[in-house]
C-alpha cells in the first residue's frame, strides 16, 4: 500500500488492515509522520509531537497484534490527544504559557484504556488556552488553521484535535467538550465528533475547565470510528467521582443505519433568525433523508434556547474562575520574576501566565460568585440549567432523537471572532444546552457551502441513549454521500510505496 492509500483510510478500516497483516503498526506511523512532516507547518495541528514514543509504541503493539495478545479494532492505529488530557512523561500545557513546561506524573483514565487497547499516541493537539473559545485562536503557542482552507478557523476548543483528522496527521483524536468544543469544530473541520453523555468517560486526568460539563469524546472520519472509540473510552472510574457505571457500552452494534420508525423532533427554535440559509438548508435536507428511510420528522418548540447562553457561561466562568485559582506559581508551572511578596507573586504569575481570553472568564466567574451576586446571577444560572434540562425531558418523550444545525454558519475566517468575543460565544447557541442536560451529541458531516467549507448537522440524544444518535448518525453518513476523501484533494499526497 503506498502512504496515500494508508492514510485515506478510516480508523477501523486501518485496523482491520493492520489485524489482516496488510499493513503494520509501524508503517501506519510512518505514513501519518509523512503527512505531517508535510502539513503541520501549514496546519499547526500539534502543540507537540513525540515520534520517538510513538515509534516505540508502534513495534511494541505489532508484537501483540503478531502474538493474539491485541485483538480490539483500533490496535495500532496512531491517534492523538488533546492538550487539556494527561498523558505521563508528555508535555500537557493546556496551550497556556502558565503550563507550558508542565509534564505530568500520571495518565488520564481515558488514555490508559486507548493504551490498553493498543492505541499509537502521536502527540498532543493545539487548542484554546485551557479549552475557552470557539476558533483555536485563543492558544498560547498560535492558531490552528482549518485544512479545508487556511484563512478560516478550525474551530474550538478542540480545533487542533479536529484539524489533525482532516488533515491526515492521525486516525482519530481525543478532544473534549464543554459547550460544544468536539461538535462544533467538527462541522467546521468536516468530520465526525461525538460529546458522550456526562459521566460515560472518565474525566480523570483532564485539565478542569468547567467540572459539571466538561466530557472527553472522540473525533473520527466516520461514525463508525467515533462509536469504535467510544466503546474502548466508556468505563466506570472510581478515581472521578462523577464516572457512572453502564452495562450498555456496545456502542458499534448500533451502526445498522435503520431509522424505519425513528422519531425525529427539529427545534423551530433552531432554524429562526442567525443561522445561515446553507446551514438551514443542508438540515432540512438531513430531515428530508432521515425521511426517506423511513424516520418520522416533525418540527416543535423546544423553548428555553435564549436563555442558554447567559446560563451557560455564567455557569463555566463561575467554575473556571475557582478551577484555575490552582495555577498561581506554587506547585507547578509558570513563575513570574522579579516579584514582592507572596501576593505580588500571585498576582504577576496569573496576569504573565493567562491570555486575555482566559483572564476575561476568570473575572466573569469570580463576579458572579462574589457577595451580593450569587443569588442574582450564579443560582439563578443554576435554575434555569434545570428548566433547560425539563424542555430536553419532555422533548425526549415524543422523540428519539433532536436534529439541528452545530453551529450558525460555516468556519469564520481568522481574527473575526477575536475582534467581537460576544460573536464568538453566541457561536455556541446550538451545542451549549446539551452540556448544561448533560446529553450525548454527534455531528456528522452533511454538505459543502458555495465556498467549498464544510457543513456539519448535530444529532441530539436523550442521556445514555448515544445508540440512538449513533443509529441516525450512521443512516446520514450513508444516504448523503459526503465523505471524508471528498476534503481538498491536495491535503494528501501520493507518497511512497510501502515495500
């Protein structure tokens, strides 16, 4: 097989070539290094990149995939790890300069099981600095550019992590999701990302942005490869107190593509005033798909969407602004110089170490928490997250599924979200309220706007019911014809043959 033709693959269709013996471990990493000896610079997918490890890792898998000890089917398929995710022995900066030298001693409970099942760890994604914005620009360390074209955003938080699978530099990748930093990245970037339901994965090991939203999910070329991850990432884990324990982690069953009676609920909410007429256009035409197989479609008032926004980040800069109090040059991390005082150093340490962006929701947070605004603005943010999860309730029991767009429009270009920050956060109106329900989403690649950016539709599911999302996730990736390959044709390159 030549390098092209390995990295054309899909996670599972590589896996099932590496178990087949067509194809190694080995040479898999070889090809994804080529392309991003190739690309990167271009992209800036990666805040780094371990090739030694990775190469190790490599031949060290081979050797259980050889013996029968691996089995699974994602051994030896090379994958990379978003930079808010813990990985022992590898640099993990959050894409903050206040971490950009901090190498932890331990692995997040998500990346043992992908270890454990013979993952290929190449390296750690770029993203907004400890995962707060919406475009990958807020990094530390510079912006990821979309691979579809290079003057528009990848998205975020997880724009690097979705940016990274489209443009060939892994097979599949971690991210993580707050207020939509897999899904909405995903639609920009023309991929798949899947936001598990709260507490399917262990959160164990992630760098804490906001701790009752926050989920790890995986970012895939199709819908298979997310279910096939998600299989191998959802575990009870008694060292996160919030990890849940399932019995019905068989998530690659549900890739049947049967929607014959499937009821299927669009928002009118979400098809009103700020979204993009080729966004409304490619989910009505979602709908009209799920139709066709045999789906019941029907549009209703979800109601509550307005208040998301406020109640959201009110709720994550509240819980920001109390996570990152950790990061004041004690224990670990960046120090500033030349200070007075242990205050003085807090001080210089937090206003050198954090971005603006950050700075801005530290404020906000430490704002709302403050005496005599608690009541006016953090409890009433908590009330209305559980008004927004009653509308989510009483939809689900008329619907298996919720369809709608992942974001208002295609991928902004560069600088456009950073000049107006309140633009950027009302980017998020369409994933938001699955975090504050604690739902499972998917976004799936659909169609292409006249400027060739790709359009991604969000499928919402009630809790632990991804099976459901997975099913019609599946359906849409099969009737609409997008697929990966059809990304810019000069993304990949022929390459060598692999002898």
């Amino acid at each position: 097989m030549t390098y092209s033709e390995i990295l054309s693959l899909s996670a599972v269709s590589l896996g099932q070539k590496i178990k087949e013996k067509e194809v190694t471990a080995v040479e898999a990493a070889e090809a994804v290094f080529q392309q991003i000896d190739r690309v990167e610079e271009t992209v800036h997918s990666y805040v780094s990149i371990d090739r030694e490890a990775a190469f190790t890792q490599a031949e060290e898998i081979q050797k259980k995939i050889d013996s029968g000890i691996l089995t699974g089917p994602l051994a030896g398929v090379p994958m990379a790890v978003k930079d808010n995710i813990c990985v022992e022995g590898q640099r993990t900066t959050c894409s903050s300069k206040i971490l950009e030298h901090f190498v932890p001693t331990y692995t997040a409970e998500a990346v043992e099981n992908l270890k454990r099942a013979g993952a290929v760890i190449l390296g750690k994604t770029n993203m907004d600095e400890f995962a707060m914005g919406s475009t990958t620009e807020t990094s530390a360390f510079g912006p990821t550019y979309n691979p579809w074209n290079t003057d528009h955003v990848p998205g975020g938080s997880s724009g690097g992590s979705c940016a990274a699978v489209a443009a060939g530099e892994c097979f599949y990748s971690l991210g993580s999701d707050t207020g939509g930093s897999i899904r909405q990245p995903a639609s920009y970037c023309g991929v798949t990302g899947l936001k598990p339901t709260y507490g399917t994965v262990s959160r164990y090991g992630l760098i804490a942005y906001g701790s009752s939203l926050d989920q790890i999910g995986p970012v895939g070329k199709t819908v298979e490869d997310c279910a096939a991850v998600l299989e191998i990432l959802a575990s009870h884990d008694k060292k996160d107190s919030t990890s849940v324990k399932r019995e019905d982690t068989d998530f690659t069953p549900a890739l049947k593509g049967d929607v014959k009676g499937m009821r299927v609920g669009i928002p009118a909410d979400y098809l009103g005033e700020g979204l993009d007429d080729q966004v409304r256009k490619a989910v009505l035409q979602a709908a009209d798909e799920l139709r066709e197989r045999g789906a019941v479609v029907e549009t209703f008032d979800l109601g509550m969407v307005e208040y998301a926004i406020p109640a959201y980040y009110v709720i994550a800069s509240a819980e920001a602004s109390s996570n990152l109090s950790r990061f004041d040059g004690v224990k670990y991390g960046y120090r500033a110089k030349d200070y007075e005082g242990l205050h003085g150093m807090y001080k210089k340490t937090r206003s050198e170490g954090f971005g603006p962006e950050v700075k801005r929701r530290i404020m906000l947070g430490s704002f709302v928490l403050s005496s005599g605004y608690y009541d006016a603005y953090y409890l009433k943010a908590l009330k209305t997250k559980a008004l927004i999860k009653n509308a989510f309730d009483t939809a689900f029991k008329s619907y298996d599924v919720i369809l709608g767009p992942a974001a208002p429009s295609t991928a902004p270009k560069l600088g456009e979200s950073l000049i107006d920050p309140l633009k950027m956060y009302l980017g998020d109106i369409y994933t938001i309220s699955v975090n504050l329900a604690g739902l499972p989403g998917l976004t799936v690649p659909f169609s292409v706007d006249s400027a060739g950016l790709p359009i991604g539709v969000q499928l919402i599911g009630d809790c632990f019911k991804e099976k459901n999302i997975i099913t019609a996730g599946y359906a849409l990736e099969q009737s609409c014809g997008f697929r990966f390959k059809e990304a810019p044709k000069n993304i990949f390159t022929e390459g060598r043959d692999i002898q």
